[in-house]
C-alpha cells in the first residue's frame, strides 16, 4: 500500500467548499514561491527530502558533508520509523522496578512508572527504560572532503528545494571546482538518491555511527568504531550490500550507481564511492531486512518524487494569501506552505512522531503522545486524512500495554501513554506518567477522520472499539463529588506542566476535554447501534464547571487560587485557552469569563517561557471568542519560541532547534481560521475583516 495515498475524487468532491472569488488557486505559484533557497552555510539551514517513514537532511552540498558544522543547528539527520537500537541490558532491568506508589485520592493506590530522586537499583531502572530503546542514525553521506577544512573552500553556494518535485538542487564550488548536485526521496520507499556533475570526481562516502544514547543529539558517537560493525555481504557490477550490526540490532544498506565507479573501505564502517566520470548517480536503500532491490536508480527516484509531490500539492488543501495587503501576510503563507512539506516528510508515518520528526533525536527519539495532536490533526483538515488515518493504526497495536497501565492504576479502559516507542513501552517519568491530556486524542482525531471518510462503516469499525475503551478509563478516572453533586478531576500534572499531581483539582483545559470526548464518545456509540451509556450521560452532565476567580477569570486549576500571583502559574503552556480554541465551546465555560483571561493571558503571561504551539493555542481561542485581530498577532508573534527557520522548521532554543508541533498547531490554527468551526458561518472568521486579509483558500475543513 503506497505510503502517500492519491485521495479519491469522492474524497476530494465532499473536501469543503473553495473561498477563491477568482477561481481555483494557482498551486504551483503558490507552492514554488515559497521555496527555500540557500546561499550560504547556515548551520540551522539544511534541507530535508523524505516520505513520512523515512527522512534525510543535507547541508549545502545536497549531501552530509559537513555534520560536526551542522551537529548543534539542524543536524544531518538519516531517520527511519523502524530504525531503533537498545544498549544490552547487562543488569536485568525490569519495567516492574520503575513503578512507584501513590495514593492521589481515587481510593486506591496507583502504581507509576517514575523517577525516583534517590540514588539506587530503581533510579537506574528508570534510566535505562527512559534511554533504551532509541533512535538510531542510519547512516552519513556526503562528499569524501577533508571535513577539517573543507568548509573553508567552498564557495558560490545556490541551493534550493523545489517543493514541487521534492528535489534538493545544489551548486556549489570546492577549491574552484564546481559541483551540480540533485537530491530525492522515493515516496514509498526508504531510499536516497543523488546525481552529482563534476569534473573533481570526488568520491562519495558512507559512515555509520554507533549511536550515544543521549536524551538530546544527532545520535553519532564517531568514536566507537569497535563496537559496531559493517561487512559487505553481495556485490554486483554497480551495486554492494552492507550489512549493519550494532549489538543486537541488525540492517541492511544497499548502494547502487550508475556510471563507472568503484565501492572501497576506507577504514571500518567508513565506504568510498569514487566515480570515474564527470557524471555519475547513486541510491541508497535502507531496511530491516535484506530485500532492498537492486534495480532502483536516481532516475527512477526522482520521477517518482516529482510525480508524489505533484499530487501532494494538487489534492490538498491550500491557502493563498497573495491578495493579502498586510505587510505579515508574505510571511504568514511562507510558514503555512513549509510546515505542510515538513510535517508530509516528518511526521505522516505508521508510528507517532517525535517532537524533532526524523530529523534528530529528542527525548531519546521517542515520540510523545500528547503531542500528536499538534502534529497530525492538520492532516484532516487539509483533506489528507488519509495520513493521519496511517498512524492512527499503531494505536491498536499497543492497547494490550494502555490496558495493563490502567489495570495497575485501579481504573478500567486503556491508559494510554506518555513518552514512548513502536512498541508502546511506557518510559518512566516524573512528569510524562502523570499526565492525561492524550488520553482523549484518539476519541478527537478518529472523530475527524470519521467526517472526512466516504466509508464511515469502515471507520467506526477501526476505531469503534479503540474509543470505547478510552471512555471507560475516562470515565473511571473522573471522580465523584457528592457532597457538591459534580465529579471533578484530580491526581494529574496537567497540560501547563508546573502544576503537581499530588494538589491539583480540576484543570480547566482536561475538564473541557473531557466534557467534549465523553460526548463525541456516546454518539460513536449510536453510530455502531449501541445504546447511550446512562454513567457516561451523568459524567457528561455533572462535570465540574471550570473555576473562576473575583474578577472573572479562569484559574489554572480549582486548586491553583494563586493563579494570578505565583509565577508558577503564569509560564509554560496557557492550557486554560485551549478549553475553547482546540475544543469548541461548552456549558462549562462562560464565554464574557474566558474573554477576560484571554486578555489577561495577552497583556501578563510569560511569553519567554512558552512552546511553539502556544501561539496557535492562543490563536484559536481568540478567532472562537470573535477577536480575530489576535488570532494573527498571535501567529505572527515575535517571540523566540515562535520563530521559523529558513527551512521552515519552528525554532524553540539551542536544544530544540526544531520543533513539529509548533508547525502542526500551525496549519491547524490556519484551517480553522479560514474554514471556521462547527456552527460558524462566517468568512474567513480567524482574519480581520479589515480588507487587508483577502485570503483565498480551497479543500479545508471546519474544526468540530
């Protein structure tokens, strides 16, 4: 099954109606005016090719030449779903050491996969399952330069990726050589391909890294040569296969040329691939197995590129802002057409991404599931459901795991969880384990996929079960009130993560998440001919309001009354106004309440210590609440952790140099500002009606 479905004309007939008062868009002037071009070494530059599986990042020599320059920017990144490695667990680790005990008033005791502050067995217990397994870096390519100095002879850079075609064109001189290079992914493949014009002949390199293990790097320890080996296993005339052993992990790599070359060791996990003509090509495959075929040239990678992002582009959604007056509109539209390419190469995989996509690794290269909202909602919106509907699927391969978390914790249902891996191992965490906003992510994302789908059978058939499941956790984590006729929310660290689990009550965004999840919940229920769950109606209609103060504005936890005076409650994520924004207005809120926090939140938060997708957050809550001057100030920021690189990717600060959820929030944000949201009628209702914010746009869809 290909990896980037072409979308039926069903699909794309019942996409949302166009806002284009000329007529359907120009997609390839909108797409091609927007694409990136490089004249100089930038360490926070480089350009990635990929197709959601698989993702390579190449310096300005279309290649990795040049890692330890780019090591501390955007690193030179070769990502791969599948790609994972676990150093051997010489001590006999076990998950039960991680897990901790806690009484957080739900009438029992829970057990959590934490932490501990002392030192000992089960600190180091927890340490190792927060590293292991990890992502791994497949392999460098790049040009065979003496890297020590080379940098300092290049010259007379152009380069630029055609997001049309997903093509990386780079021109460069070396020592007043010139070089012409062109760099694709195939699109359904994990396969690199690059074509090189020079009359150097310089030779091609291959080097494979062990990995470090670390929470936070480019996964490269170049100095571990003899704890990993490379062996060549086949070779043919124009190709050889490699074979990767890193303690238990094995793959296999499969270099193919076209032209007269000639495939030498240089040392150990170190290959040359010297050409012996001005022009040559070479693809590289990678894979778990050993089935890579031999067959596949540049040629054939590149039409192949051309002819996905093609379709990529056409069938989408889009928005034009061209005919847009404000002087921020140019680029408003260069971050919206950037984030589509890097979330399509990044984060439309069969397993949830990491927060760094597949470019580099975060949190060990694990991937967050409270997070994947920001991420992969967008898809639906811009009529590419279908790949959100291609990671969702992993979700019903870890419910055996979701369902022991809850089983331990006292509670029915799956538990999904925090910080984890393809296989669904929960990783410890003294944060992460406490959290419970992803919990209602499925119940939302399947819902949207569910209203883009032509055969809705066959969704609520996938997902069906996977929600009810999640419900019955929600509703027998939410615990009853009776002495004031509620049920309220407690023993969680919520979505603003400097609140502790152990004294919060009732945080504003998870109660109106829950609210929203539990009711999207019972109509999947009578979707599938079931009958309405008359508990779940109680939880519905006894939920605890969110708590305000004196002067009418919302706290960030009943429990938090120091809201408005503790710094504490003032920095990090402002989930209050996500309770109307990312999920539409209900009884728990007062809208005139939530207006007013908004404005405080506006003129008095601690804007230096927010994330990239806080600023979306803001945006929506404020198109909601009819102020759609700061849905676009709100975008448009001019905050550290708002900024957007020359490759498009949102910068947070030198450890996280990149970050997808703040591009996702994004094109989430910009859909629902365009297309609206359930029971809005109004044009464009996140822009000013101003005249100066003509925006055009086609195939989105309204947010719930």
């Amino acid at each position: 099954m290909k990896r980037f479905i072409v979308l039926t004309l069903a699909v794309i007939i019942r996409a949302a109606v166009p806002n284009a008062a000329h007529g359907a868009i120009d997609r390839h002037a909108l797409v091609s005016r927007n694409c990136p071009h490089i004249t100089a070494a930038d360490s926070l530059g480089s350009l990635s090719v990929g197709n959601g599986e698989f993702a390579f990042t190449a310096d300005i020599t279309g290649l990795q030449t040049f890692p330890d320059f780019y090591r501390n920017g955007v690193p030179l990144g070769t990502q791969s779903q599948w790609g994972w490695h676990s150093f051997d667990n010489t001590q006999g680790y076990t998950p039960e050491e991680t897990l901790q005990e806690y009484d957080l008033g739900h009438g029992h005791i829970e057990l959590y996969a934490g932490q501990p502050k002392e030192k000992g067995r089960a600190r180091d217990a927890a340490e190792w399952f927060r590293a292991n397994p990890h992502r791994l870096h497949l392999g460098m390519i790049g040009f065979d330069f003496d890297r020590s100095t080379a940098l300092q002879h290049i010259s007379d850079i152009s380069q630029k990726l055609d997001l049309w075609s997903g093509i990386i064109g780079s021109s460069f001189r070396y020592r007043g050589t010139k070089f012409h290079v062109r760099t694709a992914c195939h699109p359904d493949k994990d396969i690199i391909g690059a074509e090189i014009t020079s009359k150097a002949r310089t030779g091609i390199c291959f080097r494979f890294p062990y990995p470090t293990g670390k929470h936070c790097d480019d996964a490269c320890d170049w100095d571990a040569d003899d704890r990993h080996t490379t062996v060549v296993i086949a070779r043919g005339d124009r190709h050889a296969v490699l074979k990767r052993t890193i303690d238990s992990t094995v793959y296999y790599v499969t270099i193919a040329w076209k032209g007269d070359a000639e495939l030498t060791r240089k040392k150990d996990n170190y290959f040359v691939l010297t050409p012996k003509c001005d022009r040559f090509s070479f693809t590289c495959a990678f894979g778990k197995d050993n089935t890579a075929p031999h067959g596949t040239c540049f040629d054939d990678v590149r039409r192949l590129s051309a002819a996905h992002w093609k379709a990529y582009w056409t069938e989408g959604g889009a928005v034009d802002f061209s005919r847009c007056t404000d002087p921020r509109a140019r680029e408003l539209e260069r971050r919206v057409v950037l984030s589509q390419y890097l979330l399509a190469i990044q984060c439309a995989g069969s397993t949830p991404p990491q927060e760094t996509g597949l470019t580099y690794n975060s949190w060990f290269g694990k991937f967050h599931l409270e997070m994947i909202w920001w991420h992969q909602a967008q898809f639906a919106l811009w009529n590419r459901a279908q790949l959100l509907d291609r990671t969702l699927g992993w979700y019903r391969t870890v419910m055996p795991k979701a369902r022991e978390i809850a089983r331990r914790q006292g509670f029915d249902g799956v538990r999904w969880m925090k910080m984890t891996d393809p296989e669904g191992t929960e990783a410890p965490s003294k944060v992460g384990s406490f959290l419970i906003w992803q919990q209602p992510h499925i119940i939302y994302l399947a819902e949207l996929i569910y209203r883009n789908a032509t055969d809705k059978r066959t969704v609520l058939g996938k997902y069906g079960d996977m929600i009810e499941r999640t419900a019955e956790f929600m509703y027998s984590f939410a615990t009853p009130d009776t002495a004031n006729n509620r049920y309220i929310l407690k023993g969680v660290i919520p979505a603003q993560e400097t609140l502790k689990a152990g004294e919060t009550i009732n945080p504003p965004f998870e109660l109106s998440y829950w609210h929203y999840a539990m009711q999207v919940a019972q109509e999947w229920r009578e979707r599938r001919g079931m009958k309405r769950n008359s508990a779940w109606d109680d939880l519905i209609a006894r939920l605890s309001p969110l708590a305000c103060n004196a002067d009418n504005m919302y706290l960030a936890a009943e429990s938090a009354v120091d809201t408005y005076r503790d710094i504490r409650f003032t920095s990090d994520h402002m989930a209050v106004l996500g309770s109307v924004g990312i999920l539409p207005m209900n009884r728990l809120i007062d809208k005139e309440c939530m207006r007013n926090t908004l404005h405080w939140v506006w003129n008095n938060w601690n804007w230096n210590k927010t994330w990239g997708w806080d600023y979306p957050m803001t945006a929506m809550n404020a198109a909601r609440l009819g102020e759609p001057e700061k849905a676009v100030d709100a975008l448009l920021m001019d905050k550290r952790t708002n900024t957007y690189l020359v490759n498009g990717h949102n910068y947070q600060d030198k450890r996280l140099r990149i970050y997808l959820p703040g591009n996702g929030g994004l094109l989430t944000a910009v859909a629902m500002m365009c297309a609206g949201w359930d029971g809005c009628d109004k044009k464009n209702p996140g822009f000013p009606d101003n005249g100066k914010w003509n925006v055009e746009w086609e195939g989105l869809s309204p947010l719930p």
